[in-house]
C-alpha cells in the first residue's frame, strides 16, 4: 500500500469521524439552546461528509450496490463476531460497565444490521419497498412495522423515528 493510499485511509477515518462528532456536538448545543452554534456544527459536519466521500471515492471504496452489501455484511458480520466481543470482554474485566453496556448495544444493533443487509442481497433486483425505523436510544434498526418495545433497550414505541 502506497503512503498516500495510507493517508487516504487516515484522512477517510478522520473526516468521518468529525462528521459524527460534530453531529453530537450540534445535538448538545440546540439542547442547550445555542440554535446557532448548533447549525454551524451540522453545517461542518456535512462538509465533513463531502470530504469523507471524496478520499472514499479515491481509494475506490464504492463498488456495486451488489459489492456494497456484501462488504457491509462482512463489516457487520466482524463487529458482531470478534470486535464487539473483546470489547465487551474487556470492559467486563475492568469494570466498565457503561462501555460494557455501549459495545453489547452495538453488537445486537450489529447483528441486525448484517441481517437486514443479507435480505437486501437476496431481494436486491425487485425494487420491493418498505420502511426502517431507528430506535433513538440504542440504534436498534426495525423493518416494516415498529416494535411496541424496543428488543435491544426496551424503548417504547414513541423512541423510534422513521429513515427517509
């Protein structure tokens, strides 16, 4: 691998990143009532994006809608299987039990993640249409209907939202 291929990669990770960070950022300050601080930090976090997208196009990391879904499954699959696991493992032994609790969400979120992802492949060709519901608390990603209660956190119906 090239040292600007390296850099890419780096660059990829670090505008992507920000994007999420900023995003956080925005979210506090419109609680805090700074609506405008809040939209300076959404508004940076969308030329994060922009910059995110271009390294990633650079190093020709969107491939077909076919490709996409099966290295989105196998990103998933990973997390689920051995990232998340360690990270659990290793906040257990130190006695983490927020991050414990943070990385076990994730890794139920993940699970269903991979397997939304496994179905799209399937299906992927006829245009079938539905919609996903994010859960607000933990990410939890419903398809079709919304749950009454979240299966990951317990959440009630009113916690998810609708993907547009």
């Amino acid at each position: 691998m090239s040292k600007t291929e390296e850099n890419l990669k780096e660059a990829y990770a670090g505008e992507s990143q920000a994007n999420r960070k900023y995003l956080a950022f925005a979210k506090k300050a419109e609680e805090e009532g700074f609506k405008q601080v809040a939209k300076l930090f959404r508004a940076a976090a969308e030329a994060e994006t922009v910059h995110a997208h271009n390294h990633l196009r650079e190093l020709k990391g969107v491939k077909s809608t076919r490709e996409n879904l099966e290295e989105a499954i196998n990103g998933e699959s990973y997390e689920f299987q051995k990232m998340y696991p360690a990270m659990i493992e290793e906040a257990k032994r130190e006695g983490n039990k927020s991050a414990e609790r943070s990385f076990h969400i994730a890794n139920e979120v993940e699970k269903v993640h991979a397997s939304l992802y496994k179905k799209a492949l399937e299906v992927l060709g006829k245009n079938e249409e539905g919609d996903y519901y994010i859960c607000k608390v933990c990410g939890y990603t419903a398809e079709g209907d919304v749950p009454d209660t979240c299966p990951v956190c317990g959440a009630k119906k009113g916690a998810f939202y609708r993907v547009e």
